[in-house]
C-alpha cells in the first residue's frame, strides 16, 4: 500500500481523504440551489456491495452519502473500510461525513434515505437541535431508486425533489 506522508491517502484504490474532504467542503458551500436535497445514511458496517451500490447510484444521481464519522476515529480505518466498497478507479462523488445531519435526523439505522422539500442548514452545536424541514424518509435494505421511486410515488412533502432524482438516475442506468 503507498500512502502519502500523512497517511490520508491510499495508492491501492485512489482514495484520498484530502479529496474527499474538498469534496465535502464544496458541497457545504454550495449555493442554496445546488444543495443536495437526498441524502443517504451510511456506515463502513454495511455489506461492501451494498455500499457500493448505494454510492454509485447515490451519488450518481446527484445525492450524498453520508457518514456519521471516522471509526476508531481513524482515518486510516475509515479509507480501508471505503477501499473495501469501491471499484478500482471508481471516482467517489457525493461521499461526506457530517455527524450533524445524523443528530438532525436522528439516524438509529443504515441506510437511511431521506428527500427534504427545501434547503436547510444543520446546527453545529453538540447539544442544539435542527429543526429539519417536511421531508421523506425510508429506513432499510432497500435500493437507492427503489427508495426514490417511492417518494416520488408517495405524494408526500419531497415526492417533486425525488421524481428529480430519480430521473437523473434513471438517465445514469441507461449509459
């Protein structure tokens, strides 16, 4: 394995947490309009095929898959563990960790998908609760464009936000 002088990348897979943490960082100061609006729960405890599946489809449809944090709080551990997850060459998109979004949501199990119906930012405090925004929200073993299709077909408060995802993945599955 060749890591770099820190230890935040992995030369095996092409995992960088330098990269995905600029990742994270953009999405974070996306404008309002750009903010991803489905977001999906993950842990480096779930099946690596489900992960997989579940970041490939995720973010290939414009979504975001997020982590509560590093286990063990190691960096290393958590790039093994998402090595484990990925295709060679695979580029993550819409990869972050944000243990608020977590708390905002109360995530007790993975995956999680949830659609919300309008922008909203989560509170940075330890202790402070966001009150999150009407949304859709679907825990279980369940696919990624099975959980839109459902939202979307639904009617409820993101059912508009997931047809949209749902499309750009469905666009995705045909190339």
């Amino acid at each position: 394995m060749k890591a770099d002088p820190r230890g935040l990348s992995d030369g095996r897979n092409g995992l960088s947490l330098d990269q995905m943490l600029a990742d994270n960082d953009a999405v974070a100061r996306a404008s309002k309009e750009a903010q991803p609006r489905f977001i999906a729960f993950a842990s480096l405890s779930m099946p690596p095929a489900s992960l997989r599946q579940l970041m490939r489809e995720v973010g290939g449809s414009g979504g975001i898959v997020v982590f509560r944090g590093f286990p063990q709080n190691s960096s290393k551990a958590f790039l093994a563990g998402l090595g484990k997850a990925i295709d060679k060459g695979q580029r993550l998109s819409g990869v972050g960790i944000d243990p608020r979004l977590f708390r905002a949501f109360a995530i007790e199990a993975v995956p999680t998908y949830v659609v919300v119906s309008t922008d909203f930012r989560p509170c940075d405090g330890f202790t402070c609760q966001t009150v999150v925004p009407p949304h859709d929200r679907m825990a279980g073993n369940v696919t990624p464009s099975y959980a839109l299709r459902t939202f979307a077909q639904g009617g409820g408060p993101g059912a508009a936000i997931a047809k949209i995802y749902l499309a750009s993945l469905e666009k995705l599955e045909r190339q």
